[in-house]
C-alpha cells in the first residue's frame, strides 16, 4: 500500500514569508509526527497528534510555527514569517497505534525547507 | 532531558565484513529504542524495533541488542554490502505523555566498499 506522502518534495522561499508542508500519512494510522531535521541541530520532534486528543506541541522552537490535522488524516505545518534558520529538511511520520506491537513509524521522504 | 550518542560518527569497510554500530542514551527510562536507516535525500526506514523489556530483536543480516539497565544498544551487520551503505539513525521513546516522541543520536554513516 501507499507510504507516508509530503510535499512539496524541495520549497524554496524568501524570508519573512509564510509556508506549508503537507503530510498524507498511512491510511488507518492514528498517530502522526512532525519532526526537523537540520545540519545543526539533528533529527528533531516537533509536534504529535493522536487521534482526536489535543496535539503535543511541546516541539515547537516558536510561536511562528502551528500544525493541524484534519479528520484525523492529512496534516498541515505552517511556518510563518521564515528565517534563515527554518531551513531543514520537515519528515512527518506516522504509526498504527497506541498499543505495543503497533509504535514502529513510518516516514515520508520529507520536504526540503531553504530560506534564502 | 534523554540524550542519545552513536559511536562511530563514521564508517568505511570493504564489502563482506561484520561491523557494529553502538548507541547510547542517557536515560534507562525508555519505552523502546528503534534503528533507522536513512539514505540520502531521502526519509528513513525503520529497520528494528525493540521494546524495552525485549533484549534483541533479528532481521536477516541484522541483529540489534538493547541493554537498558546501561542505556546501550547495538546494530550489528552481518557480511556486509554496498547495498548497506546509508546514515544509521538510533532512537529511543518514552511512555506517558511522551507516548511516541522519538530521540535521535546523530547517526552513523556508513561506507561499504566493494
């Protein structure tokens, strides 16, 4: 079946504009991950939905940054007023579940971030 | 705060050698730790997932190990091939109101040489 999808897969974009990153997630899969991944800093988590339950924004390195999911699929990251610093590469990844046996993620390819 | 490490940074070995990869975390206190192979340019694949009252868990030609009472775990390869070369990634998750959120290390790149 279809994997994890985002797009765009590269966006280029000027600083001080706003953006969004969309993420299709496994069909079925309850729980949905954003995470950064950046030359500086690593692999980073940025904010968790599960299911219908308030998200875990305790990622987000600013208040420029806010995610949605809607129905409990697709998933938006918006970032606005970009700064150079934004620049990385956002995976979104979803899993199964909540139960043991269903927390492997499964990510997308990304979308390449650059803030020129 | 968890903190992961994954020694060596870097790897190059001639095609058909056994090779391990180490991972180390700060905190005992996690729910299960996951190995990721990440390709250039691309997203990253799960390889192995072990629980965390699991000790080992096999796939094919790999195997990895957890340790938790020491926060250690280790990827081994076994006869390895060019096919293999990609960034290794480690990571560990919590329970509770961390449910999921993963740790990474800085990964392991790895070179195999025909």
């Amino acid at each position: 079946g279809a994997g994890v999808s985002q797009s765009p897969s590269n966006k280029v974009t000027e600083k001080g504009k706003d953006v969004e990153l969309r993420c299709d997630p496994i069909s079925g899969h309850t729980a949905l991950y954003w995470y950064r991944q950046s030359l500086g800093q690593g692999l980073e988590f940025l904010i968790y939905f599960q299911g219908n339950s308030a998200p875990d924004k305790s990622g987000l390195p600013s208040d420029r940054f806010s995610a949605e999911r809607t129905g409990g699929s697709v998933s938006t990251l918006t970032i606005q007023r970009t700064q150079q610093e934004d620049s990385a590469v956002y995976l979104c990844a979803s899993r199964p579940g909540l139960a043991r046996g269903l927390d492997t993620q499964y990510f997308g390819p990304g979308t390449r971030l650059t803030v020129l | 705060k968890q903190e992961v490490t994954q020694i060596p940074a870097a790897l190059s070995v001639p095609e058909g050698e056994n090779l391990v990869l180490n991972c180390s975390f700060t905190d005992s206190a996690i729910y299960n730790l996951q190995w990721f192979r990440q390709d250039p340019g691309k997203g990253l694949t799960s390889l192995l997932l072990i629980q965390s009252s699991q000790r080992e868990q096999t796939s094919g030609r790999l195997n990895a190990s957890l340790d938790k009472s020491s926060g250690r775990s280790t990827l081994y390869i076994a006869a390895s091939q060019p096919g293999d070369s990609a960034t290794y990634l480690c990571a560990v998750t919590r329970g509770g109101t961390s449910y999921g959120k993963l740790t990474f290390g800085q990964g392991t790149i790895l070179t195999v040489h025909p």
